[in-house]
C-alpha cells in the first residue's frame, strides 16, 4: 500500500460545544485526517483561501451569514 496523505478537513462552527462534538466524533478516522477548525465564516473562509481542503464542514446558521453564503 502506498502512503496516503490524511484528508484535510476544515470544521467552520461558531457553536464551541457542537464543535468539540464533530472533532470527537472524527477521531474515529484516526490518522486518516488534518482538522483545523474556524469558529466564525469570516475565520472559515480566511482558512479556505490560504490552504486546500478536501472538506468542509459548516453550520448552516452561523452568526451574520448562513454556512452556504
């Protein structure tokens, strides 16, 4: 087997109880991720623009904006 580079997920959620959940939650990947988290969209899409994602996960009802605007 080859050497699998880990996906690279980005969490946007301005709920820090709801984003510690889904980081629990996606430990059950083990290895196979890289998660960086943004607590607000303009946090989210400030990450987005520096790195590359093969996820991303966001809140739809974020603060000021929804997660698809």
């Amino acid at each position: 087997m080859g050497n699998k580079l880990p996906y690279r997920i980005l969490l946007v959620e301005d709920d820090h109880a709801i984003a510690q959940v889904i980081a629990l939650g996606l430990r059950y990947l083990g290895d196979s991720y890289h998660l960086d988290q943004a607590s607000s969209a303009e946090d989210g899409f400030d990450l987005w623009l520096q790195e590359s994602y093969d996820i991303i996960l966001t809140d739809y009802n974020l603060r000021g904006t929804t997660g698809v605007q």
